[in-house]
C-alpha cells in the first residue's frame, strides 16, 4: 500500500489523511462540487472533483470514486464513516479491481450488514441478543403473527436499517399495521430493501458499545465501552468512557462477548458492537457497524491508541500492535457533536457561512474539525462542524473541563447545538447519569429548548 483514496468529507477525511501522513502513504482526496474549498482537498497530497452537490451524485457515485482511484493510481480506498463505508457491494468492487478496502472484507459487511444474520452470527458467539423474530418476517399477516407471541411493546426494524431510519415503535396491537407499512415504506425508499423483523422493545434502556480490533492473523481485542445514551431521535449527540453505569465485571463481560462476536464472524478490522442495557444493566446486542466510528475520538483518548493507524496498518496485512492485557484505561473521555443545528428550534438545520470560528484550547481538550473562519456549511451533508473531546482524570472532572472548553468555542453566522451541550453538563439528571434512549426527546416533548447563556464573541473587524 503506497497511496491511499479517502472516500469521504469532512473531519473524518482529514483524520484519515493525518494518520496516513504518519505513516508515509501518500493520499488522494475526492470532492464533489460543493465541497471545492474543504480542507480536505487542501491538505491532501492530490485531489480530484467526483461529481455535483448532492452525495447521489458525487461521494455516493461508485464508478466515479473508483475512476478516481484509477487516475491518480491509489492501491487502497478508506470509506470513513457514511456514505459508502458499510456497503459491501463497493468493498467487493474494490477487492475485483485489486484496490486495498480499507475495513473488513465485503461477506463480512453482508454478513453483518444484515441485521437478521447478524443476530444469528451474536448467537452463535454466546451474544445475548433480544427476543424478536427468527429473522425477516415475510409480510404484515406474518408479522403481526409474530407481534403478538413477543408481546408489545416491540420494534419494527429493517434489515438493511441505519441512521435510525426503517425503525417504528410500537406500544399496543392495533397501531402494528400502520407503523408496519410505514417502515417497510422508509426501508424500501432509504435502502431500497423492505424487509423488516421485530425486536422485543428494551424499557429505558442505554446505549453502551465496544470498540473492537481484529487482524488477518485470528487476533481480536476489545477497547472498552462506550456510553451514548444522549440522543436525538436516535443520532447521538454526546459519547463518553467509560460508562457511569458500568462495574468492572459488566465491563469485562460487554468486551468479552464483543471480542467472541468478532472472532466468529473472522473480523478483520476496526469495529464497534453496540448494545442495549436494560433497567437491570443486563446486556442485549443490537448490531455491529463494520467502519471507524464518529465517536471513535474518545477510545483514542482513553486508551492512547491511534485506531485509523491500526486499522490502515492492518489492512496491509500487520498484526495489531497490541495483545488484550496492554489495553489500558486511564481518565474519562466525553466527546461533543457541535452540529450546524438550533437546539431552540427543534434542532433545525442551519447551514450557512461562518461568520467566524474560535475552537477552544487548553490542556486535556481536542478538537476534530475540518471547519474555518468563512468556512460555509453545505446543505447537502451532515449538520457536523466539528468534535468537542475533552479529558479529565474522572467524570466530574471531564464535565468541567468540558463547560471550560464550550464556553470557549465560538461560531458566528449561523446556531449551533453547543448550547445544547453547556445545558447539559449543568442538567442534575446528566450529572447523576440518571437518563436513558429516550430522555432528550421527552424533554423536547415537555417544551425544552436547551437554551443557556453562552457569551458571543464578535472579533473586532
């Protein structure tokens, strides 16, 4: 592997490009037309246009991403996270062209692509996994046949499901048809697969994953938890590790059962298994997401492992540079999503120019940003402008380090959600971490508008 193509936008592609940096391999940015002044492109050895604005047409446009490759003569392809990252058909047109898919190969992404069989592949590592449906339910006859022998409340989910799209939640029988349609109705149109099962819905649960790490040499190791209870209608907000909630125990168990799973399905890579826990801190698999994750920033910090630089070394063929006895946890680790968003408004988006961008500084604090001063946020992708992750020796201390470090970052032009996150670290509720999947929404719900008193800077002109 010399010269890596960076599939992607934004942060993620930046911090792609940093680590192959480090590593000597050269690397090739694509871009679509809106995405001409990114830093991306800037900071990358070679660039190259792929396509309009909107991602159907450019970063989601396979022919075109590996035509790139062709051209500037790249030998391997990192998808990010999005986009094209978890889709096994372009890791299969990948590995036929002879370019290296930087992740896990393309059965493997089918395999646990498909939620249906990634359930079967959980159970057969031992997995705890929820009751639900033995696989896809053929139609709306069949699945409320299976509806009522579970028991309601339960999910509607699609096989092919992601993002939180293709998932309804049902509470009693006579709702099933109508929210049954629906998500086979989002499914077919987001994923354009209709199939769906149902899963015995978890009361109150948390979201709690591992990081996994697996090589081509049959070694597998996990990197702790990670909590990230706080979201939005299923789009997390907030990530920390460890989890408040978890002992010792659950979380050698979490990592143990993560590891089992990656090892059955010959996991080569770096992945994440989430989980639900419910009331009883009990532990449920919900699915395994084959690509670097967004939230991937607070292992790092946790942990001092470079995770895009073992998952690039791996997919040269390297073993992982550690065994599971020098995996090391030290401090607690909360990352922020600072999102192009009005938490006033039902977190609207708002894209726009930045009128200005001061990201804060200090020790113990982290910013993954691919923004600048005059820097306009597109319409066409994600609401991110950027990754607050700070550090402190415990949780306590990591809150205040964080109310230090938001207050600190200003953005002019446009709303952005780190009021959202300065209410927050001063919500009792937070601080106890006493929430669970549904608590930001229900406080939406109630009237909520996360507002606080965040002091604007306007630079003198």
């Amino acid at each position: 592997m010399k010269k890596v193509l960076i599939a992607n936008r934004g942060e993620i592609a930046l911090r792609i490009i940093r680590a192959c940096q480090e590593l000597g391999l050269q690397t090739v940015a694509v871009y679509s037309e809106a995405d001409h002044e990114a830093l991306h492109v800037l900071q990358a050895d070679e660039a190259i246009c792929i396509g309009k604005a909107p991602s159907i047409e450019s970063y989601l446009k396979i022919p075109h991403i590996i035509s790139a490759a062709e051209i500037t003569g790249a030998d391997a392809i990192h998808p990010g996270y999005g986009f094209l990252s978890e889709n096994a058909n372009f890791a299969s047109i990948c590995e036929s062209c002879g370019i290296t898919f930087i992740g896990p190969d393309s059965k493997t992404i089918e395999l646990l692509g498909n939620k249906a069989k990634a359930k079967e592949t959980a159970q057969a590592a031992n997995c705890p996994v929820i009751p639900g449906s033995d696989g896809v339910v053929e139609n709306l006859e069949k699945g409320l046949e299976v509806a009522k022998k579970i028991g309601f409340p339960l999910l509607i989910k699609a096989v092919a499901g992601g993002g939180g799209k293709g998932i309804r939640f049902v509470y009693k029988e006579e709702d099933f048809e109508k929210f049954f349609i629906q998500a086979q109705t989002e499914a077919k149109m987001n994923f354009n697969n209709d199939q769906l099962y149902l899963e015995k819905m978890i009361v109150n649960p948390r979201h709690v994953e591992v990081q996994v790490m697996g090589d081509q040499h049959d070694h597998y190791i996990y990197l702790g938890e990670r909590d990230c209870t706080i979201q939005r209608r299923r789009q997390k907000l907030i990530e920390e590790t460890p989890s408040a909630v978890c002992s010792p125990e659950l979380r050698k168990e979490l990592g143990e059962a993560a590891a089992r799973l990656a090892r059955v399905a010959k996991y080569s890579s770096a992945g994440t298994v989430e989980f639900l826990l419910d009331e009883d801190l009990k532990f449920y698999f919900m699915e395994m997401n084959t690509r670097i994750q967004v939230e991937h920033t607070v292992t790092e910090e946790l942990t001092g492992v470079d995770l895009l630089k073992e998952q690039i070394k791996v997919a040269m063929g390297h073993p992982l540079s550690l065994t599971q006895d020098q995996v090391e946890y030290r401090g607690h680790v909360i990352q922020f999503r600072i999102n192009a968003e009005d938490p006033a408004n039902n977190f609207a988006p708002c894209p726009g120019k930045l009128e200005y961008y001061m990201p804060p500084g200090g020790p113990h604090v982290r910013v993954d940003s691919a923004c600048y001063a005059g820097y306009r946020i597109p319409p066409n992708y994600d609401s991110m402008i950027a990754k607050l992750i700070v550090k402190g020796k415990d949780r306590d201390d990591a809150i205040q380090i964080g109310k230090r470090a938001l207050k600190e970052f200003h953005i002019g032009g446009i709303k952005t959600t780190i009021p959202f996150h300065l209410f927050m670290l001063e919500d009792s509720n937070f601080q106890d971490s006493e929430y669970n999947l549904e608590y930001i929404d229900k406080r939406i719900e109630e009237g909520c508008t996360f507002e606080v008193d965040h002091k604007d800077l306007v630079p003198s002109s």
